[in-house]
C-alpha cells in the first residue's frame, strides 16, 4: 500500500510538471506567434515602400515600431526565452519517460 501511495504520489507529479510545461510551452509559442506577426507586417511595409520608390528601413520601422532593430535587451530575453522553452522540452521528455516507466511497472 505505501509503494502504491509512493507511485500515485510520483505520477501525480510528474503529470503537474508535465501540465506546467505545456503551459509554458503554449506561452512561448503565443510569444513566437506574434514577434512573427510583427515581422510580416514590418517586411510588407517595407515591400509596399520599395515599390513605391521609399525607403523600406523607414518604412518597416514606421509599420511597427518595435519591429526595427533588436535591441541588446529584446536579444537577451529571446535567447533566456529559447533556452528555457529547450530546458522545459527536455524535463517534459523525461516526465514522460518517468510515466512510461512507473506505467511498466504497474502490476
């Protein structure tokens, strides 16, 4: 019975850490979604410009103002972004592998 309380308790666990990486994962992704966003709507003002005979810079950082160039600041908090959404790939992975394992183990 403790060994059954022991594994209910582990893959409860596992299964809330498995939930909050995919949490954080839909976050990151909604993030990516609109940085991608930006960046069409930035590159189509730039196209509407250099047909126009404009100057596409001016043009695209008009569009969007803070689709213009990265900041040392806005660079940082993408790479901690991908580094993190890396590490939370890798810990959902081994919550899965943990759940595997304790599924084998079931009697």
């Amino acid at each position: 019975a403790e060994k059954r309380a022991e594994r209910d308790a582990t893959r409860s666990a596992c299964m809330s850490g498995i939930e909050a990486a995919r949490a954080q994962m839909v976050r990151i992704q909604a993030e990516l979604t609109a940085a991608r966003h930006l960046q069409a709507k930035a590159a189509a003002a730039a196209a509407e410009a250099e047909s126009a005979g404009e100057d596409p810079a001016a043009a695209a950082a008009a569009a969007v103002p803070s689709a213009g160039a990265e900041t040392d600041e806005e660079k940082s908090r993408r790479q901690a972004l991908q580094i993190q959404a890396r590490g939370l790939r890798h810990e959902l992975a081994k919550w899965k592998h943990q759940v595997e394992l304790m599924e084998v183990e079931q009697p």
